[in-house]
C-alpha cells in the first residue's frame, strides 16, 4: 500500500488542495491526517466547523479515502469540532492491506500503524513496536527509525503557495519507504552533531537548521 500522510492544515484549504493533487500525482491510495486539521482552538468554534465542512468536502471530492485524527486545534471552549467523514482512528481502527491503523497505545503490533497528533513521553522514551509511528503538533518534519514526525502543510501569513510538505508512506511485506515531499520552504537538516536523532526537514528561515541545536529536550528521543 502507498499513501500520503500530512498534519497541521490549520483549516488551510488551499494547502489540502495542493497537497491532494500532489499525493495523487505520486500514486497515493489514501490519505493520512495527524491532527489540527482547523484552527479552532484560536479561531472559534463556529470558525472550525466551516473549515472542517470545507475540508471534508474537498477529501471527499477527491474521492480519496482518508484515516485521520484530531488535535489539540480543532477543540474550542471544550467542544471538538464535528468531522463527517470516515476513517476518524478516535472511533475504530481502520484495516488496509493485513496491516492496522490505530490511535489506542493498546492495540499496537507489528502490522499496526499507530497514529496521533501528540507524541507522548512514553513514545519519546522507549521504541514502539508499531511498524511505524506517525504523529503532528510539533511542526517539525523528521523521519528516525521507525518513527515519523508529520510536520506542517500551511502558510500562516496566506500569501503564495502553501509552506511545509507531507510524506509518501510505502508498505510492502513488512518493510517501508519513506519520502519527504517538499510543498515549499523547507530543507533538509543535516547536522553532525544530531545526526544519529535521524532526519529533519525545516524552514528555509531558520538560523540553525538542526531543532536538537535550537531544543534538545524537546526533541530528542530516547532510544
């Protein structure tokens, strides 16, 4: 199986559109989403319902399926944001291909894929036995063993093309590749000195290219 797995949209449409056109242009079967899919929490209740109703209309135009969860973003005064569509990992987990999509820390194996907006100190301290592990919220594109930091697709200042990316995900007979695809901003960080906390992809802005130079703690995993 082959899908495109993306996080932090921020209820940026244009980003989505741009992202699905890509991800079908590469082969992608389905589409991935860790989280913060509106911008809620800071814009409203009433403004992250019109931006997921958008977004859900956008995916289910593209007629690609989705699996997805939601963020800390898309919460406003204790009330989430309601989402239509199918695949949301809160509800079941979802079954492709022999292998397991889930959001429940019990229901890992070796032919699962575990999939959350936050990474949690437990994940950061030990490996998990997932196949991979995929998660959001820190805004920092990265790949390291099995794991699979989703990064960012928006653009806060809404000018030009979206900023960030997204990664291809193949899954063939237990073993994976992964891509980085590029929407616009980002390089990668190589960096000496962090090089065994595996690859990072960040913002052409950054002073320092490497986010263990600029937050160790913040970032670095334990195993």
């Amino acid at each position: 199986m082959k899908f495109a797995a993306a996080s932090d949209l921020h209820g940026q449409c244009r980003s989505l559109h741009d992202l699905l056109e890509r991800a079908v242009d590469l082969g992608a079967e389905f589409l991935v989403l860790g989280g913060d899919l509106t911008n809620a929490e800071y814009a409203g209740y009433s403004t992250g319902m019109e931006q997921i109703a958008m977004i859900s209309s956008i995916i289910e135009s593209s007629g690609m399926e989705t699996i997805y969860v939601l963020g800390n973003r898309d919460q406003a005064g204790g009330r989430c944001v309601e989402c239509d569509l199918h695949g949301d990992l809160a509800k079941k987990d979802v079954e492709v291909d022999g292998y397991t999509f889930t959001n429940r820390p019990d229901g890992i194996g070796k032919r699962s894929i575990y999939l959350n907006h936050q990474l949690g100190p437990v994940f950061r301290s030990r490996r998990s036995g997932a196949l991979l592990v995929l998660y959001g919220h820190d805004h920092v594109p990265r790949f390291y063993q099995n794991y699979i930091g989703l990064g960012y697709l928006n653009n806060p200042d809404g000018a030009g093309g979206p900023r960030g990316g997204f990664f291809m995900i193949e899954v063939d007979d237990g073993k994976t590749g992964v891509e980085y695809v590029n929407m616009g901003g980002m390089i990668e960080s190589c960096c000496s000195e962090h090089a065994d906390q595996g690859t990072f992809y960040v913002p052409y802005s950054w002073a320092s290219t490497c986010p263990m130079c600029r937050n160790d703690e913040k970032y670095r995993f334990h195993f």
